[in-house]
C-alpha cells in the first residue's frame, strides 16, 4: 500500500466521518491521514492535521509530549517545515517536542493500525456479528 497514496487517502478519509475526536483512534488515524496527505503532496493540509492533533494533544494532555505517537506525529510535521524551508518553525517544534529528529525513512506508515480494533474495516463487515459465532470455553465441569 506504501506506493497507492490515492487508495489509501479513499479509504482512510471516510473513517473521520465515523470516529469522533474524543475516540482512542482519533490521533492514530488522523495522523494516518496527514501522512498520506504529506506523500500526495498534500502539505496544508497535512500541516493542518498535524498542528490540529498537537493541539489537542497539548490541551487535553491525552498523551505525553515523550510519547511514541507524539512524537511521530512532531516529526511529520518537521519533514513539512524542512520540506518548505521553515528554519524558524523547524526550530520552535524542536524545541516544543522533545525527542524529534528529521526522519529519512518518510515511507513509514502503519496500515495495521488503522484496521485495529476497527469495526468499520472492510474486513470486519465480512465476518459474522458476535452474536452468530460460536463461542467456546471450557468444557463444562459435571460432578
């Protein structure tokens, strides 16, 4: 999927209709999306999405500024500024966000964990609803 941007921005858009922001997998998937936005050369509104997760972030302390997540989604946002040769920007996010550096490898992306725990996957409308499968346990004790 790493070359598909298109597809990949068709089928991950839709979600942020169905997934409030207060949901766990609103930063995950959001940052998903900027991501994809970043690779179709995309880059206000990645720069948008970022900005927008940082603030919550920072508002709502829902993750720590050392977190793994966090610091992704910082340092997308530094290969937006360095992208546009923003030194000053760059800068003021290394200094907000500890932990950052200029990531080469920009292909990094996680498909798996925008399907995680979805229902709204594709792949999970397919499979029988909880109610019609078959449940095992333990075998039942008779004394």
């Amino acid at each position: 999927m790493s070359e598909r941007w298109k597809e990949a921005e068709e089928m991950v858009r839709p979600l942020f209709a169905t997934i409030p922001p207060d949901h766990p997998d609103w930063i995950h998937n959001m940052y998903g999306y900027a991501h994809i936005c970043f690779k179709l050369s995309c880059i206000e509104e990645a720069e948008k999405h970022c900005v927008e997760m940082l603030d919550r972030i920072t508002q709502t302390q829902i993750l720590s500024l050392e977190d793994p997540c966090t610091v992704a989604i910082g340092d997308l946002l530094l290969s937006i500024y360095h992208h546009q040769e923003r030194e000053e920007e760059i800068a003021a996010i290394k200094a907000k966000i500890p932990g950052l550096s200029l990531v080469r490898n920009e292909d990094r992306f996680d498909p798996y964990a925008i399907r995680k725990g979805s229902y709204l996957s594709p792949q999970m409308s397919r499979r029988a609803s909880p109610a019609k499968q078959h449940k095992t346990g333990p075998p039942a004790r008779h004394i």
